[in-house]
C-alpha cells in the first residue's frame, strides 16, 4: 500500500496505481480535470504511464464558479 | 477601439460586451439561467481542487457547456504570482485555455490588485503564449504597462470587488480609455445596471460583472437589466452625446408664441 496526500487529505493507495487508475477511483477520469504531481503539472496523456508512489502529492483541480 | 460591433478581445469576437462571473449563485441551474438572460459568450470560472469525498455532487460543466460559452479561468484568491501562474498552467492543461483573467490581490480587506505582482505575472504569461486580460488599479500608468507588457485587455476596477459602489473614479477610467490600444473592460465593484451604463458611455469596450447580478433579489432579470444596460450605454456613447449647458435652453421655438 502507498500512502500519499491528495487534495490535502491523506489517503492509502494499492501500489504502483497510475493517474488514470486514481481518477478512475473518484470517478473523474471523464471529466475535465487537472493534475498536479508533487508540484509539476502532468499532461493528460501521461496519466495512463504515470504512477503513483509512497508519499505522492496529488492535487485534482477542476472549473468552479468565480467572478 | 470603437468602431466594431463585436468585442474583439486578441484573437475572439464576442457578441456581447457584458462578460459575466459564476460565483456567489444559489445554485447552478440559476447560474445557467442568469447566464442565459445576462446574453454573455464568456463567462469567468475559478480553479479550484475537486471535492474528493462526494463524487456525486454537480460540477459546474453540468450546467454551463464549455463548448456553446466561453470559460475565461480566472486567477481569483491569488496573493502571489507563483500562485497566479500556477493556477493559470493548470487550467491550460484543463481544455487549452489560452484566454485567461489574471488578477493578483495584494490586501485581503480590500482585495485591491497587487500592481507589481500583476505586472510581474503579465509578463511571464505573455511569454508563455497566454492572451492575458488583467484585473489591475483605475492607475493609468500601471494600465499603461500592462499594455506594454503585452495584456490583451486592461480590466480596471470600478470599485473594491464585490462591494457595489459603482464607478468611484470616471477620470481615470477615461484616462485609460483613451489612451489604451487594447479593449478596456470594467472589471469589479459595479452594483447595479447604471453603474455598467456609465462605464460604456466613458467608452469602454466591455464590463464583467458577477455580484451585482448573483447578489439581486431576482438575479435572472438583473442580468437581463444588465445586458440592457450595456448595450444602451454602447449605443449613447457611438451617438455622441450633448454638450452641458450651465443655463438652460429651450426646447419649444420661441417663434410663433401666443
């Protein structure tokens, strides 16, 4: 199991799970999301090949309403 | 800047000259429904993290289809220009955003724009392909630099943000007017339709407004008051209008008088 902080919150992950997989498990990977690993914006076409570790920063940020 | 009928803001024409925020709504189907009535293409939008522990709940893409209007991802709640830079990275990495609204707050009282901050950030953006539309001072030479800088609209504050006093200082919105290339679009602190009427009649190019509209009573008809407002204030500012008199002047031909 990996522990890492997503969205500020600790979370505990299987192993080695990609982006894609994570968002999958929050039902957003359909939605115009995107993602910040330990800081570096990860492309989207990257997310299939990038994987998750122990101790991972994720952020998932998406559109909300604003002035 | 004046003479098209479209706001052309770099590379889009926008039929309306109304730019609309999302925030402060009750809900999103009144979102959608002010939107609507408010006659806008563009609208601004926040970035903020996804709520992770309800997947269930609405987004605003539900109701407000990126693709039939304009997102304009804004940079609000930045103190910082790492901040603004960052979130503004990662709403191009969202959909391709280009266009975007930067705006960098130096005091959280008066949410009053960061001057050096913003400059700062202008340049940054610009060079990284951003077309950049800047929330800055009513301080003619900052909106000076930022066109410099290369911003495609200089957006000074009427007023503090979210405060509806309205228009506080016409000079300097018309210094600016006039002497800025790039469209000006009057951004923060109008508080009722009036206020946005006057601003086109200084000769701007455009107004974005959120809180006048999501704060009214009835926001669906405020929003349609507005983009009544714009265009009215557009319309007596391509007409030219009088000239004061300090005394009066009869309107009725003396001539022929019982």
């Amino acid at each position: 199991m990996a522990k890492i902080q997503l969205n500020g919150k600790k979370i505990t992950i299987k192993q080695k799970i990609s982006l894609f997989d994570l968002l999958k498990k929050y039902k957003l990977e359909k939605k115009k999301v995107a993602i910040e690993l330990n800081g570096i914006i990860i492309p989207k076409d990257l997310y299939k090949k990038k994987e998750i570790v122990n101790r991972d920063k994720v952020e998932v940020v998406h559109f909300i309403g604003g002035g | 800047m004046i003479k098209k009928n479209f706001l052309k803001i770099a590379n889009q024409n926008l039929k309306s000259r109304l730019i609309v925020g999302t925030g402060k709504y009750k809900s999103f189907k009144e979102t959608a429904e002010a939107v609507k009535a408010s006659g806008a293409d563009m609208v601004t939008v926040a970035v903020r993290r996804v709520n992770i522990l309800d997947k269930k709940k609405p987004i605003l893409m539900d109701y407000l289809n990126p693709k039939k209007i304009k997102y304009l991802p804004n940079t609000a709640g930045c103190f910082t220009s790492d901040d603004a830079l960052r979130t503004l990275r990662l709403a191009r990495e969202m959909g391709g955003w280009k266009m975007v609204k930067l705006e960098v707050l130096g005091d959280k009282k008066t949410l009053y724009p960061d001057m050096i901050e913003t400059l700062k950030s202008t340049k940054v953006l610009v060079k990284e392909g951003f077309k950049v539309l800047v929330y800055c001072t009513d301080d003619p030479l900052f909106a000076k630099k930022l066109e410099d800088a290369g911003a495609s609209a200089i957006m000074p504050l009427a007023s503090p943000i979210g405060s509806g006093l309205g228009i506080q200082n016409k000079v300097n919105i018309s210094i600016i007017v006039k002497q800025t290339k790039v469209p000006v679009i009057v951004d923060a602190g109008i508080g009722t339709a009036s206020d946005a009427t006057i601003a086109m009649e200084l000769g701007c190019d455009g107004v974005l407004v959120n809180s006048a509209i999501a704060n009214a009573n009835n926001p669906i008809l405020m929003a349609s008051s507005f983009k009544n407002a714009v265009i009215s204030g557009r319309q007596s500012f391509l007409s030219g209008r009088m000239k004061k008199n300090y005394f009066a002047k009869a309107s009725s031909p003396k001539k022929g008088i019982i």
